[in-house]
C-alpha cells in the first residue's frame, strides 16, 4: 500500500531558525489553540528590519523608570504602544496608564487582585467574575487556578443574578470564540469592567471607533503574532488600580523581561512605518497583508462547508473600519463551527477527523459548537480543509 503524501512543516531549532519536518494526512491537526504562525510569512520578508542588537552590558537593572507608575516599562515601549493605538484607531491612549505585563494572561490576574485586594481585612466573600456566554474558555480556569478568597467565577453575565453587591464583568470584543462584538450586559451599580481587546485588531475586524473605557487589555500576541515575546499591555484611567496592578506584576514577576519590551519596540516601529509610508506595496503593510491572508482562509472555509451536511458558520454583518476607510467583513481568528443534526459533539466528530479543537462546554455553551483555530501554518490549514471537504463528501454518499 502506498505511503500518503506528506506535508512539510517546520519547528524551532536550538539556534532560533525553522527546521523542517513533516505532516502526514494521518497526523493530528493541533487547531486547539490560538498560536497565531499564520503571520510568519509577513515577518520573514521584513528580513532584518526587525532585528536588534543587544549587548551583554544592556538591561541588566530591574528598572526602566522610577518615576512612572508601572517602573518596569521601557519608556520606548510605552511610545510605540501610544503610535500603534494612534495609527490604527483603535483605543484611546490619552490621560492613561500603560501596565505592561508577561502577555495579557498576567495582566488580567493582575487586574483581578487589583480591583477586590481590600483596604484592609479580608471581604466578606470572593468578589463574582462573569462574561457573556459564549466566553472565552480560559477565563474560568484563570480565576479559579489560585483558589482566591477575593474573587470567584461566577460564569455567564447574561444568568448572573446581580443582587447590588460588587462584580466584575469580563467583555471580549471581538469575542474569542465566536467573533461578534460585544458590550457589558450586567451593569450594576457596583460593577467593575475589564475589556478585553485582544482581537481588535484591522487584520479581523473593523475598527469602528477608539474604545474608550476604564480598562482595556491588549497583546502583542494576537496583533502581530509574536506570542513566544510574551509582551501585553493594560490601559488603565484610574491611578489606584495601575498602581495595585503593578505591584501584582512585581511581585509575581519582578517585572517584564526587557529583552522583550526591545524586541517589541522594533516590531510595532516596523509595522507602524508600513501603515504610515503610502509609497510602500501593499505587501509591507502588515495588515493589508494580513486581511487579505485572513481573508483568503476565511473564504477558502466557507466554500469548504457551503454544502456541507456536517457543520454551519454564523455570518457577521459588514461594517465601516475607520482604518482601511472601508466597508470591510469581519473575519475571526477563530471559526465557531455549529454541527447540524444528527452530530451531537462537534468536538468530538471533529476528534474522528483527527482535528483537535475545543468543544463548546469549555465556552460555556452547547457541546454542539466547535472552536478551530484559523491562525496556524498554511499546511496545517490546508490539511484542515481538505479534512472538511472529505468528511461533508463522506456523509453525502452514505459513508
């Protein structure tokens, strides 16, 4: 019997460069996550503009500046981060504090310590945490991990009975897994709110205004694909809780590794040069390139399930983006698949294509919706569709 036909991929070295292995039809396609390599592409044409230089005598000390809130945040960084949300549109910067932290994973710890540490003795109860189902699956286990006595996950803001005492509702928008924008739905008078805007970035979505609100996280994960620099940033209006935060990140972490916040400057320079140069092709445009990449899956997806018998996508209304001056789709990170009837657990049927994604009880929701990563290399994705394709051929003749 013939071998089938392999795929080649590539995986880190000991010396940082790609080598190459190989991706079988029989392998399992990891589309539980959202390690976003699908960017790989972009910054691997930049060639050496992103490289930096760092001697064995820089960022030794603990500290970038003494005088700023969060002490650890290179002042470089905290520009770049001010042009990128200034070139892009996407969230107001002016009169805030930058929190910088390791990813926004630490950042929202942080924050949760920061908005019910009490003044003095320990709180009556742990303060609920909720988000709107379907949530992002990682906020249960995050809130839940220490055992805290100050918070507790109080799961879906939409059946949270809010009874006039504190809260913290968690709003994910574009929401992780289903893509739609969303806004707080609880709003009690003692509730705090974190926005989470991991993907409120050009390449997925419109950018329909500057958000502009109390506390807003970001990651430089998910807007230009560099997750292993563990590099996130909180915008915060309040002094108190920036500066509760910081002490959260200090104690946990002595602060973000500097080497990172270097290499983030350099990226975000990089980027925010090829948004402002008109005179560059289209290609050094990283979110030009990037939509249109997303873009080319998304459709490539759609077609995949159009007469599928297997699974449905929801579809999402057009909108104005104020950063391509445009009319322009929404197009997630993540396809939140529907399986239709007669399909019980999504998850699991796609288990039987030997495709790992994340079941909908993670989310909160029905263990007939699916999450799959659209963000992986172009062999994974493409195994992924050919995958589909094959299955929704499979059930229509009979198999």
């Amino acid at each position: 019997m013939v071998g089938a036909p392999l795929n080649k991929t590539s995986l880190p070295s000991a010396n940082g460069t790609r080598t190459t292995t190989t991706l079988s039809s029989n392998s399992v396609l990891a589309l539980n996550t959202g390690d976003p390599t699908v960017f790989e592409p972009f910054w691997q044409k930049m060639g050496d503009k992103c490289d930096v230089l760092i001697r064995g005598s820089d960022l030794m000390s603990y500290y970038s500046d003494k005088n700023n809130v969060c002490w650890f945040l290179e002042p470089e960084l905290g520009d770049a981060i001010k042009r990128l949300h200034g070139v892009v549109g996407n969230a107001v910067t002016d009169d805030r504090h930058i929190v910088l932290g390791t990813g926004s994973t630490q950042l929202f710890q942080a924050l949760l310590y920061a908005l019910t540490a009490p003044a003095a003795s320990e709180p009556d109860e742990p303060v609920s945490v909720v988000s709107s189902a379907p949530y992002y699956s990682l906020y249960p286990e995050m809130i839940e991990i220490l055992h805290s006595g100050l918070y507790k996950w109080a799961g879906d803001a939409y059946t949270f009975n809010e009874d006039g005492g504190p809260y913290i509702e968690v709003v994910n928008s574009p929401n992780n897994p289903d893509g739609t924008h969303r806004e707080a739905v609880v709003n009690g008078d003692k509730g705090k709110v974190i926005y989470d805007f991991a993907y409120y970035w050009p390449q997925y979505t419109a950018i329909t205004s500057a958000a502009d609100h109390d506390i807003m996280l970001f990651t430089l994960s998910k807007c230009t694909g560099h997750a292993g620099s563990r590099i996130g940033w909180a915008l915060v209006k309040d002094k108190d809780i920036a500066e509760k935060m910081t002490d959260y990140i200090a104690i946990s972490s002595i602060g973000v590794s500097k080497e990172s916040q270097v290499r983030a400057v350099k990226v975000i320079g990089v980027l925010c040069d090829g948004c402002e140069n008109d005179g560059l092709v289209e290609s050094e445009n990283f979110f030009e390139f990037s939509r249109n990449l997303m873009a080319k899956r998304w459709q490539k997806l759609r077609e995949a399930l159009k007469h599928s018998e297997c699974f449905t996508l929801s579809k999402h209304p057009r909108q104005h983006c104020l950063f391509t001056g445009e009319f322009t789709k929404t197009l997630p990170a993540f396809a939140w698949l529907k399986s239709k009837e007669g399909i019980e657990d999504c998850n699991e049927f796609l288990r039987g294509l030997k495709i790992a994604g994340r079941g909908g009880k993670a989310f909160g929701v029905d263990p007939i919706f699916a999450r799959v990563s659209m963000l992986s290399r172009e062999d994974e994705f493409n195994q992924f569709i050919e995958r589909l394709v094959v299955a929704t051929k499979g059930i229509s003749n009979g198999h």
